[in-house]
C-alpha cells in the first residue's frame, strides 16, 4: 500500500542581498510522504520549483551542525525534523535569528566559531614536555568523565544563540554555546587552563549577562544543557571570588603499561599443522 501524500506549504524566508531591501516570504507547495526531513522538502523545492533558494547542509545527519534553521518560529535542525511531525498542511521556514544573515536561510555563523575560537576550546597542560613526548597516560574516572560528557555532543549548529532572549538584545554577549563549552573543557581533569577561561567567562559579556531563561537548553537538537553549564560557571566564579571553592583537578599520569611484557591469561594451544 502507498503512502499517504500531503500537499505541504512551505512559507519560506528569502533574502538576497544584492537583489532585495528587506526580507520577504515565498509560498511552495510540495507534496510530502512520511519520512520527509525539512531538508528534504527544501531539497524538493530547489530541484523542481526554484533553484535559486539558498539552504546549507552536509551531512543530513544531524552531525554536523549546518543546517540550523527556525521551522515554525522554533529553532532546529532541518535534517532532523520530521515534515509531518510539525504540521500536515504548512510549516514555515527562516534563517536562525540573532547572527547577520548571508542569504536566505543562511546565516553567518563564522563570528559564533571566532568566539569560541577564542575560548581555547582543547586540552592544555602545564607539564608541556610530557605533552610533546608522552611516557604515561592521563587518567580519569568514569565520574570525573561524566562531569563534561553531555556538553562534548555540542554540535556548534547555533539553535542555542538563536533561542537566547539575551543574545537578542546583547550581540557582545558571548553566548550558550562558547560559554557552555568553557564550562567543559574547565570541568576537564586533564585540563590546566581553566584561569585563562574563567577570565573570559567572568567578562562584562559573560556567563553574569545569562538570565536563566533556560531557551538555549530547549533548543538544543542534541539534548544538550547549556543553561546548567553557565550557571555552574557562575556557581565556580563566585565560590572562587569568595576562596571558597573546592574543585580542584586531578590530571593523574598513570604508568603506560609495558605491553611488550603482557601475556594472555590463558594460553592458547600450540598450532599443528595438517590436522
Ligand atoms: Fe548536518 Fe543537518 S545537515 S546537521
């Protein structure tokens, strides 16, 4: 039995720079089965009704983060979101607010990634020698592990900054997602570069400027929660300010085992041949 076909309308924002004064909305209709993505229906459209309409993807996956998108006035992924989940008559489509905008449903994520850039986002260690030529390997516990894990599924895709109330009316402010990121890498036992962090953190367009709206954590298409790691980072700088913090770091360096010397605890029985 075939599926059911929806006639869908998407009311899409279009913008083009060189050609427009202001945005403006253009009405597709597509028809839609179920299993259909946003980015599937934007792909329809710009296969048989326009060309012109400018959408970015890669990996249609929801991995890599670059097909960020307002569908139905909340931020998303298009690769991730089911047509018919949304609406089975008509959905609409437009750029992620609160960065400027390319064209069409492209918007300039690249000052977001020179912010986040700017926070130092890798491992550092003061012990440079043994970083340049390891002899053992850093150790860390299933907990100490736990403290970061869910803000490393980040995927930088920008539906966080377009849901903060106060990156709206705030465009120094650093935004969920580089802040939530110091978060990480300063929870980061391996890590010995938490002061340089905390700096940015603490800065007029920081971690304080969050009003605790909790949107960003709403919007995350990957179950993230910046919202909590800024107001860890707050908790932190303040205990710090008043020396009362206890978090402290435990960057262990554990012997490298001697593999050369490792022998199975069973031994395998010796090979004859012909039999
Ligand atoms: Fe990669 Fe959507 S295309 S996240």
């Amino acid at each position: 039995m075939s599926e059911k076909v929806y006639n869908i309308i998407f009311y899409v924002r279009r913008f083009d720079p060189e050609k427009d004064s202001a945005p403006r909305q253009q009405q597709y209709t597509i028809p839609v089965e179920k299993g259909m993505t946003v980015l599937d229906g934007l792909h329809y459209i710009k296969q048989t009704q326009d060309a012109s309409l400018g959408f970015r993807f890669s990996c249609r996956m929801g991995v890599c983060g670059s097909c960020g998108m307002m569908i139905n006035g909340k931020p998303g992924l298009a690769c991730n979101t089911q047509i018919l989940d949304v609406s089975e008559t008509a959905l609409t489509v437009a750029p992620l607010p609160n960065f400027n905008l390319i064209r069409d449903l492209v918007p300039d994520l690249v000052p977001m990634f020179g912010v986040h850039k700017g926070i130092q986002p890798y491992i550092q260690r003061r012990d440079v020698a043994e970083k340049e030529n390891p002899s053992m390997e850093y150790f860390q516990t299933p907990h100490q592990l736990e403290e970061f894990l869910q803000f490393t599924y980040c995927i930088k895709c920008g539906c966080c900054m377009a849901a903060c109330p106060t990156m709206a009316t705030d465009r120094e402010y650093l935004g969920p997602m580089p802040l939530a990121q110091i978060y990480r890498y300063n929870v980061d036992s391996r890590d010995d570069a938490g002061d340089a962090r905390r700096n940015i953190a603490a800065e007029s367009h920081g971690v304080f400027n969050c009003h605790y709206a909790g949107e960003c954590s709403a919007a995350c298409p990957k179950g993230v929660d910046p919202a909590r790691a800024i107001q860890l980072m707050k908790k932190d700088l303040v205990l710090r300010y008043f020396g009362l913090s206890k978090h402290g770091k435990c960057a262990h360096l554990h012997k490298k085992p001697d593999k050369s010397s490792w022998k199975p605890k069973v031994e395998a029985p010796a090979f004859t041949a012909g039999k």
